[in-house]
C-alpha cells in the first residue's frame, strides 16, 4: 500500500487528534502531502511532516481562509476527509435549542462548509474523493445519544446526496460509520464517569467484537475510500464498528458447547 497516495494532496478537519490524527498520519505515509486543519493545530502540535492549519469549521471566513491556506501549501487539493465533529448526550428533553444549534454546527453545517469551500480545488483534480466521519448512530438506536444521533443521520443523508450531485464531475463522495472508537473524545467521557472502568467495559461490550475501535482502523478505512483504488465506490457507508451494526449474536451464557 505504500504510495498508494503519491503525489496526491489531503486535507484532513479535526486533524490533530483521535481519527484525524490517525488518518493524516496514514495518508502520508503512503504518500500524500496532508494539512490538518483543526480548531487547536498546535496542541499538542500536529507532527511533521504533516502540515497544520488553524480553522473553526463554525465560522465560514475561517473555513474558507483555512482551505485556501492548505491549498496554496499543498499545490492543490485531491482529498478532503471531513472528520471534525464533537458530541452529546442525553435523551430528547436533555439538550436545549442553544446546544441543538452548536452541536449542529459544528457536526453539520461545518462539514457544508469545508466542502463548499475545497470544491473549486476539488474539481481541478483527477482524483478527488471527499470523505465523511459519520457514525454507528446513524444507523442504530444508541441510548442517550439522540442529538448526536440526529447530526451524524444528517451526515450520511448529506453524503449520498452530495455523491449523486457530483459523481458527473468525478468527484466520489463516501463515509466511515465508526462504532465506539478509543480516542481522546470517548476518554474524557470516560474520565467524567463515576466508574470509568465499569463504563469502559460496558462500550467494549455493546460490540459484538467485544473491544472498542481503534483510531487506526477507522483511519484505514477512510484511506482505502478515498484512494484511487477505490475508483468505482462513491455515495456508500462503510462500517468500522466491530460488527455492532449487522451482527446480532446470542449472549454469553458461560455454557456454550465448544
């Protein structure tokens, strides 16, 4: 797989962390020029030869001065990986309008904007391919997760749609439906619970593979869907949940026959 991406130009949103981080990481390895464009490039600091940029993907000036920055270091843009989001808990009557608004903008509306503003460059390539961090949640009914549930169903509806406006212009349009991933997010809402080991064990147990995701894994799928290899792919959903959304196997009972 190495070189997979030579020659090729990434931008990667919420890039100096958790999925992003990973991504960006893989995409250079097999070959790509990549900017992380994230709200905080410098903490703890986006690793060379990774490129950082900052960008609140909540204010479009930002959005479109941060892509027009990654672009000019880059030569161009082949990739964008629309991975910054951040999350919610709670049932229906838990969040107000206020949270409802900033989760949505953030989740939804600033991957509208990183994609509106990378489409020019997007269009002047042979390869391009753009990327959404969807989730299990928009698949599957999670417990407590309702808004958040509500933004990612917004992004995979986003992401066909936006494949069938522009697969005639080349440009593949696809998302990774991550299950519960190991990654700073998820840690600091174990860290906030009153039994983060308890809480840990319940996650990993909710997936049929009986651990969480990694990073990485989530980042190799997102790399084989944007890779040229993947020519023929665009408006699918690819899930990276250890089997939590098609699998339904018997519990455990401690007396199954080998």
């Amino acid at each position: 797989m190495t070189g997979t991406f030579d020659g090729l130009r990434a931008v990667v949103t919420g890039g100096a962390s958790g999925i992003g981080l990973a991504t960006a990481t893989l995409l250079a390895e097999r070959g790509a020029r990549v900017a992380c464009l994230d709200l905080f490039p410098d903490v703890p600091g986006v690793p060379e030869p990774l490129l950082g940029v900052r960008a609140d993907v909540t204010g479009d000036a930002s959005v479109r001065a941060a892509v027009a920055e990654a672009a000019d270091r880059l030569g161009g843009i082949d990739i964008l990986v629309n991975n910054a989001g951040i999350g919610a808990q709670g049932g229906i009557e838990d969040n107000d309008d206020d949270e409802w608004h900033r989760v949505f903008d953030v989740n939804v509306f600033g991957m509208v904007r990183v994609a509106r503003a990378a489409l020019p460059y997007l269009r002047a390539s042979r390869a391009a391919a753009i990327v959404n961090t969807c989730s299990i949640a928009a698949t599957a009914g999670l417990p407590r997760r309702v808004l958040y549930a509500s933004t990612k169903g917004a992004v995979l509806a986003m992401t066909r749609a936006m494949a069938t406006d522009l697969v005639a212009e080349g440009i593949r349009v696809n998302c990774v439906n991550p299950g519960t991933a190991d990654t700073p997010w998820v840690n600091r809402l174990l860290a906030a619970a009153t039994d983060p080991e308890e809480e840990r064990r319940a996650l990993a147990a909710r997936q049929p593979m009986g651990r969480l995701v990694s990073a990485e894994e989530v980042a190799e799928a997102i790399a084989y869907l944007a890779s040229p290899l993947a020519g023929s792919t665009t408006g699918t959903d690819l899930a990276v949940d250890g089997g939590m959304h098609g699998l339904r196997p018997r519990p455990s009972t401690g007396k199954e026959q080998p």
